[in-house]
C-alpha cells in the first residue's frame, strides 16, 4: 500500500483526489462553531504530529 500521510498519520481514509477539509484534519464534524473545541482539537492533533516528527519517519514510510 502507498505512504498517504492523511490516513498513516492522521487516520483519515482517502477520498480520491480531493484533500481533507480542515475540519476533517481536526477530526471535528461538518462547520463546527465551538471555538474551543476548535482549539483543543488543533491542540490534540498537534501533539500527535509532533510526536510522530520525533520518531525516525524513513521507517514508517519504508515499513
């Protein structure tokens, strides 16, 4: 299977060609309004990025 860091690192399934919206990226439904779910979703998947960027990512990408 093909490296897609949507769904490898963010556990998005592909949706064809069309990249995921920003609340998709968030994990949050549809036009959320709640300012701070907002923020502690951005929080949340920010801490998970970092994380991953601290790992050796050649073997994520190889495996």
């Amino acid at each position: 299977m093909d490296f897609s860091p949507y769904r490898d690192w963010l556990g998005i399934p592909a949706r064809g060609e069309l990249a995921p919206d920003h609340y998709t990226l968030l994990g949050l439904p549809r036009y959320s309004t709640d300012a701070n779910a907002v923020f502690a979703a951005a929080g949340i998947r920010l801490t998970h990025l970092r994380a991953i960027a601290a790992t050796d990512l050649t073997v994520r990408h190889v495996g």
